[in-house]
C-alpha cells in the first residue's frame, strides 16, 4: 500500500462488510458515503488514487455500473476527480469545522476558514405555534410565530439549511431585517437584543430530505447533521428557535464550553 499518485485502498475495503441490501438507501450511496468516510478519516492523501472500478466491485459485492455511479457522484461533488486513462483521485478536501457553544453564530464561527459567509433568506411565513415550539420560546401553544427558511453560505456555497421560528408579536418584521442583513445576529439587535446565548442543542444525524437535497447542492442518499436548538437573551429569555441542517461532507459540528 503505497500513498501519493498510488492505490490506497486497504483501509476502505475493510468498509465494504457494512454495505447493506434492502435497507432503503441505494447502494451506490452507500458505497460513496463509505468513500467519504475513508477520506474524513485520513485513509487517502490529496491526490490519492481509488482502487480500480473492478476491484471495488469484487470487494463490495456488486456489479461496476453501481461502483460507477458511486464515484461519478462523489465527482460531481467535488470529492474525486477522474482523469482519463489513469484513474480516480481524491482532491484535497477539508471539511469546515462550526462551533456549537455558549455563542454560536455562524458568522464567527467559519471566520478564518473562509472568505465570505452569508445567510439567504429563502422564504418566510406565519403560522401557529405548535407544542413544541411554543415551549421552546414560552409563549402559549397557537400564537402566532414567525416562520424563516434560510440557508447560510460560505465562499459562494451551500453550508447549511435552517428552519427558525420567532415570536411573532415581539419580533415583527424580522424577515425583512433578515433579508437586508443577511444575519441572524444583525437582525436581532434590530430589535433591541445586542447580544444572546445558547441555551441548548441537542444533535443528531439523518439522510436529507428532498429539500435539503435541492438547497445543499446535495446527491441522494446524503447526510446531514442536524441541530435542535434554543437561544435566549442574557436574562434567559427564549427569543429563537430552530432546527439547522449540515451536510456532514462539508461540515463538521465542533462543541465547545467557551464563547
């Protein structure tokens, strides 16, 4: 097993034992998603080339069209390039790491990993509180709340997908602030509230759903990391709700006890 322009693919071999049939997801997303891991885990260097098409095949026990669709995802995202007559190769591709603490912003928080960073407001609404969101922000369960789709940007890509509800009384008009401002943080001091705190989250992880598919640039199968979390002002009001969305191929979540 050597590294640089060679075969490396001992490690990601060991993987194929846990490609499952039938178990809703296709094959070739499992396949590519074992890929990605082997490369977030350090199993290949830049410029690393995969094992033959034929190899993967024999060793995952499928036929090489479905090895094939595999890597021509994991091409079109960005992850492998394939160049005629010698092989596939892993590209260098470091995953942003998002911290989740005390103060989580998401300008900060990619500030030197990245040029620009931006949240696009996508659409917007009103609508009753349910359960869960009304004791989320402590209000009665049917008021109204408003209701935000954004997705945060980073150098002109797609880094995450949120769902946000505010108070809608107390916070009216805060979709136009976000889509002047492009930020959470400038929106709210709009509204009197110059700084605030995480008061908590709860992480998981699932495959994306159709629309985080569309608004993550995202292949089939993918999946996503997924924050549930609650921020309130220096008091310990609860002013925001919401559920964020990571693809787990860009994104690391990163939890700290600091700011």
């Amino acid at each position: 097993m050597t590294d640089g322009g060679k075969v490396i693919g001992a490690k990601l071999i060991e993987r194929a034992s846990s490609i499952e049939r039938r178990n809703g997801v296709s094959l070739w997303r499992q396949i590519a998603d074992k890929i990605l891991q082997g490369i977030a885990s350090g199993d290949f260097t830049e410029n690393a080339a995969l094992p033959p098409e034929v190899t993967l095949a024999e060793r995952y026990g499928v036929n090489r069209h479905t090895v094939r669709s595999a890597i021509a995802a994991l091409v079109q995202e960005g992850v492998l390039k394939a160049e005629q007559g010698r092989g596939t190769f892993v590209l260098s591709r470091k995953r942003l790491s998002y911290p989740i603490g005390a103060r989580t912003r998401f300008s900060t928080g990619l500030q030197g990993q990245t040029t620009e960073r931006h949240i696009a407001l996508l659409s917007s609404s009103t609508e009753p509180a349910s359960r869960r969101i009304a004791e989320a922000l402590s209000i009665a369960r049917g008021s109204a709340v408003i209701r935000l789709e954004t997705r945060g940007e980073a150098d002109g890509h797609p880094v995450s997908r949120a769902t946000t509800w505010f108070d809608a009384k107390r916070f009216a008009g805060i979709e136009t602030a976000m889509a002047e401002t492009g930020s959470i943080t400038a929106s709210l001091k709009r509204f009197g509230i110059n700084d605030y705190l995480r008061h908590s989250t709860v992480l998981s992880a699932r495959h994306a759903d159709a629309d985080d598919l569309a608004d993550l640039e995202l292949q089939p199968g993918a999946i996503v990391l997924v924050t549930i979390a609650i921020n309130v002002t220096m008091d310990g009001q609860p002013i925001q709700f919401a559920e964020s969305r990571f693809p787990a191929e860009r994104v690391e979540l990163k939890l700290s006890a600091g700011d």
